[in-house]
C-alpha cells in the first residue's frame, strides 16, 4: 500500500480558501438561482450584496432537501443558516436555522498544526472579493 503524502499546512489552507472562494464566487455569479437564500437573507435583514456565502452543504432530506450553511456579512458576522426546500412545488421553504455565530468562529491566522481557521480564511476571501 503506497503511504499517502502528508499535505503541508499552506496547502491544506489554500484548499479551504478556494472551497470558500469557490461557493462565494457562484453565489455572486448567479445569485438568483439561491431565491431561497436570497429570500432567507431578506428575512433576516441581510443584503445579499454586502456579505458572502462562505460554506454550502445540500442534504437530501424526506421532506426535500436541507441547505447548511455559513453566511458571512459585511460587518464580519457570521451567521450560520439551515434552510428546508420541500419536495413538492407549491410548499414553502422552511428556515429551520439562523443563528450569529460570531462569537463561536474562531478567527486565528497562526493557529498551531492548522495554520489559519476557517474563519479567519473567510475573513480573507471576502476581503480579496470586495476589492474586485
């Protein structure tokens, strides 16, 4: 069995900078096809122009399909997010979820064996995008 290569910790960074790039980029590309964030973030009094999508996870659920996710605004809060789209056309979604997590994220650029957290890499991304 061939040993796996151990990744260094700049390259375990960039792999998460890119994952956060990647989801924030396709919601401003297209955010119209996200109505039911749009929508969500309507609800909560988020412009959807002043923050970024910093993480996505669709879940297949019995009743449709459950979006998780972590909304990142311009005033640096991170709000973590759980939406229900139902299975049948005509039902409206459901906001199971919405929560400041700010003070949960860990924001830390020289964080020992890691290098820099999630949060800290989200900070940045949305930083490197509000100067395009």
């Amino acid at each position: 069995m061939a040993a796996s290569r151990r990744r260094s910790v700049q390259e375990q960074n960039e792999e998460v900078r890119t994952s956060i790039r990647s989801v924030a980029e396709s919601f401003r590309r297209d955010p119209n096809s996200y109505g039911w964030l749009l929508e969500t973030l309507m609800a909560h009094s988020q412009a959807s122009t002043a923050g970024i999508l910093a993480r996505l996870k669709q879940v297949p659920d019995q009743l449709g399909e459950v979006c998780e996710g972590l909304w990142l605004s311009d005033d640096q809060q991170f709000f973590r997010f759980s939406v229900l789209l139902p299975r049948l056309s005509g039902e409206r979604m459901i906001i199971e979820d919405w929560r400041n997590v700010t003070e949960e994220m860990e924001v830390n650029a020289h964080k020992p064996g890691t290098g820099k957290t999630f949060g800290s890499l989200a900070l940045e991304v949305q930083a490197e995008l509000g100067r395009r």
